[in-house]
C-alpha cells in the first residue's frame, strides 16, 4: 500500500509563502526571505541521499564518524526552468573502506533515494563525487 503525504502552502505575506506537511512538526518560508521552492529541491536531494548513506554504512558496520552532502544545480534558461545538472560531493569522515563508501553511495543513487529518482527522471545529469577524510593518526 502507498502512502498518501498531505501538505499545504499558504500566503504569508506579500510574496512569502509558509509550507508544512501534516504529519510533521516544522514549517518551511517560501519566497522571499526564505527558500526558494527549486532551492528547497536540492536540499530535499541532498538530505534524502545524506540519510540512505549514514543509514547504509552503519548497516556495513563502517566508523563513520561524520557526513556533509554538497549540492550544486544548473537550471534551463527557458521556462519551466528546471534544473538539467545536479552534481552531489559527499565528504565522510572516519575509517570508512573507500570500496564500501563507493557501493552505499551508488546504492542511494541507484536504488534507495526517491528525490535523486525524481531529478533524474526530469531529464537532469546527476553526478557525484565523493572524499574519505579520516581520523587523525590514521593512513
């Protein structure tokens, strides 16, 4: 069974918009003075790929001890400007083999995170990257 996510966007004030799904207890400005809808996608990307790594490479029982997803899109120029290249860089921190950060990472991408399936799906080239910083005193 699927399920249903229920939302709403109301108007704030002039152009600021304030967007909440029900079943969550935060809040989203949209507009200005908050984040962009198309800006809040890229984070959207970002968090759901960040999370299927941690989750995946703790499931591996690998020391990670710290991850940062860095986003960068490029939108069309023409209307609907949607983005046409997404580029993600993961920075892991700790021990991490680099064979199993390479598989979790390629797992979310290919299988596991539904907002990477949704920009790639609109025809955008997504890419990542990837670094291993690892705990002092190690090689």
């Amino acid at each position: 069974m699927s399920e249903e996510v229920r939302g709403k966007v109301e108007w704030f004030r002039d152009y600021q918009f304030i967007g909440k799904i029900e079943s969550d207890s935060c809040s989203v400005i949209l507009g200005e003075g908050g984040i962009s809808p198309m800006k809040l996608l890229l984070l959207s990307v970002a968090g759901c790929t960040a999370y299927d790594v941690v989750m995946i490479l703790k499931k591996m029982r690998e020391p990670i001890e710290g991850l940062e997803v860095r986003i960068s899109g490029e939108r069309r120029e023409e209307h609907p400007k949607i983005y046409k290249k997404v580029h993600l860089h993961y920075i892991i921190r700790g021990d991490v083999k680099e064979e199993k950060a390479k598989r979790a990472i390629e797992l979310s991408q290919d299988k596991y995170c539904s907002a990477s399936a949704h920009v790639k799906l609109s025809g955008a080239e997504l890419t990542y990257s990837y670094e291993i910083i690892r705990s002092e005193g190690m090689d």
